[in-house]
C-alpha cells in the first residue's frame, strides 16, 4: 500500500519564506513642516504678519524622482494661522525639492504653482527621504493665484522669515507586509492543529482494532 503523502513540509517552507519576505519591507513616516511669518487672506480673513505652518505627514516610500534633481511626495496638507486656526487643503498637493535650484517646500498640483518654497544651498543635496533640520532661507511663493481649503482661498501676499524641516518616526511594516505576517501565522497555526490531530486518530484507529 502506498504511503500517502503530506503538505505540511511545504506549508512549512512556504510559512518561512512569507516571514522572511514580510521582514524587509519598511516604512518610515516622515513629517515635513514649514514655517513663516506672513501676510496674505485665507477666505476673507487677512491675517498680517501672522506666523503660518505648513504641514504633511507622508511616509519615504512614496518620493518618487521625476526628473534630475527633483523630488516629490504627493499627500495631504494642513495649513495652521496662528490669528486664525487650521485648515487642510482640498486642492491635490506635493512635498517638493529641486536641488537645482535649490528649494524645497509645498506646491499646488491642482493649479500647478507654488504655495510656499524655502530657498537655500542646504537643499542643493536633499531628496525628502530622510529627517533634516530647520533650515531657514528666501521664501518663493506666488502672490497672484490662491490654492483652496476647508475654509475658502489660502493667498501669501508677503513673507519674512522662512523655514523648511523634516523629521521622522520608527519605521513600520507596509501593509503587504502585515498580510503576509498574517498568512504566515496562520499557516503555523494550521500545522501545530494537525500536528496534534494525528496523535488523536491514531488513538481512534487502535482503539477500533482492538475491538475486531
């Protein structure tokens, strides 16, 4: 009689291999933020030499490289004035830099303008992948077009000081690599179960033997 064959040796292996592909795939949330002290209205409130903060929570896998020297990373922004409040952009926006110029800060995808750029040679290297501190520079902003939010029309007219920082948190796994920890677990699972079962029909088997 033909030994039946079994699966758990290569459920075992297949386990093994989604954990170790579940292992590498890493994330790092990355916050980038820029500061000024400007005028300008958001609706049709004018706000006047206020202190204005933008920032986007993103995470690095999402820079991509379209061209030389220019970096990008599509995500939502928030607007803070501190005369007013918070409100977050509905216009499609992008953490940006161009290390040609060098610059680096937010832009408006929907329009296709700047909302707020910080000038400086530090960004001459910079790619938005990694923490950097506050690096104050020019600032470069369009004052003739506005980007929409919750709360109407954001316009710079004027603004002083400027600065452009990022900081980072612990990675964490992407969710590809969550599942792939889950089928993995499961798969343990399933053999510790089956493990156990053949002890017990075993049991069952010499019992009825023993009763022919």
């Amino acid at each position: 009689m033909r030994k039946p064959t079994t699966f758990l040796p290569a459920l075992a292996l297949g386990v093994a291999g989604a954990i170790s592909v579940a292992a590498p795939s890493l994330a790092t949330p990355i916050t980038y933020t820029e500061t000024a002290t400007a005028t300008g209205f958001l609706g049709v409130t004018q706000f006047t030499s206020a202190t204005v903060t933008l920032a986007m929570t993103n995470n690095t896998t999402n820079v991509t490289n379209p061209s030389t020297g220019i970096y990008n990373n599509v995500g939502a922004l928030t607007l803070s004035i501190s005369s007013i409040g918070v409100t977050t952009f509905t216009d499609a926006t992008q953490a940006a830099v161009s290390q040609s110029v060098p610059d680096a800060g937010f832009g408006d995808l929907t329009t296709g303008e700047a909302i707020l750029f910080t000038k400086s040679s530090t960004f001459s290297t910079y790619n938005l992948e990694s923490a950097i501190a506050s690096v104050s520079g020019t600032p470069a902003f369009n004052s003739t077009t506005s980007s929409q939010t919750n709360d109407g029309a954001f316009i710079l007219t004027t603004v002083g000081s400027v600065s452009f920082a990022a900081t980072t948190s612990p990675a964490v796994p992407e969710p590809s690599s969550f599942a792939l920890l889950a089928a993995a677990l499961a798969g343990l699972g399933l053999i510790r179960r089956r493990m156990k079962s053949r002890p017990q029909a075993a049991a069952v088997r010499d019992d009825r033997r023993n009763r022919d």
